[in-house]
C-alpha cells in the first residue's frame, strides 16, 4: 500500500535512511540526517505541494518498507519545472517490487502537477539495482560524473538519468 509520509513516519524514514548513508553508496551523505532533520525535509516538499510517499504492507499499516519523494533538480528558476527523485527501501526488502511501486507513484503524481523532467542522480555506477529500477520506468542514460565522490574509502561515480514528465519538452509548460 501506498500512501503519503506523516511526520510519524519520520522515525522509521530516518532509520531506512541512516541504513543506506551509513553502509551504502547510494547516497553521498557521511553521516545520517537527524530525526528533526527528516522531519524538516518531509515538511519541506510536502509545504511546497510535493509528494513524499511511503510504502507499507497492507497487513501491518504504520510498518513503513521504503519511501520516496522529489525535490528541486536545482534551484535556479530556470529548473522550476524538472525534479530530482529520491526512492529508498528498507534493508533486507530489496527485490520485492517496493521500489518500483514508489517510483511509479512518484513520476504519476509528478506530471499531474505539471512538472516536466525527472532526473535521477545515482550513487555509484556499481548500483545496478537502481539503474535498472529507473530503466524500468522510462529513464535514460544523461551522463556519468567520474569518482565525483569519495566514501567508505573508495571513489564513486555519480550517474545521471532523465525521463520526461507528461508531454516534456513537446509543449510550453503553464506558467
């Protein structure tokens, strides 16, 4: 079941999180986010109308699998209309089609709100899992930064993915 994050949640978000900055490379932040900090984000995008969804199992609601959300590509206006996606899955729940089922939900809801591109930038371009989760819905390959980063002793790429949203660039987006 998908559904939007309540700020109870936030624990739970921060603990999947924390999982993946601590022993993953998918994310290049060193040192996990606060519980407050999580809560700062969730209120973040869902104040400026984004989507931050969670995943739960129908037999246990509150038992959060994975979450995703969106935020600005960058902050220049001239962005204003592509997004950057964020979709992580609780340890041990890899594979189940949990990641899919927000990323879908993520992209729908992203072009109901006129919102144009998608990027995704992923962690090390080692993390096939990723790559192909966001093949599966229409990304492509846009680039490749090399050993932009530097964790858990090793350099990491950062690959980059887009998918249009909607019409893309077909049309004038509504100002």
């Amino acid at each position: 079941m998908l559904r939007d994050a309540r700020p109870d949640d936030c624990s739970i978000i921060q603990k999947i999180y924390a999982e993946h900055v601590i022993n993953g490379v998918a994310s290049f932040e060193e040192t996990p986010p606060s519980l407050d900090e999580m809560r700062r984000r969730l209120d973040s995008a869902q104040s400026r109308g984004l989507p931050y969804l969670v995943a739960e199992p129908a037999e246990s609601p509150g038992a959060v699998l994975g979450f995703a959300t969106v935020g600005a590509y960058r902050t220049r206006p001239a962005y204003r209309f592509s997004l950057e996606n964020t979709v992580y899955v609780r340890d041990g729940q890899g594979g189940r089609g949990i990641g899919g089922l927000l990323l879908g939900r993520l992209i729908e809801r992203c072009e109901n709100l006129g919102f144009r591109q998608m990027i995704a930038v992923i962690g090390d371009s080692k993390n096939e899992a990723s790559i192909r989760l966001h093949r599966r819905h229409g990304f492509e390959p846009a680039g490749c930064l090399r050993s932009v980063g530097f964790k858990h002793g090793r350099w990491l790429d950062s690959v980059l993915m887009q998918r249009a949203l909607g019409p893309g660039d077909t049309t004038m987006p509504k100002p």
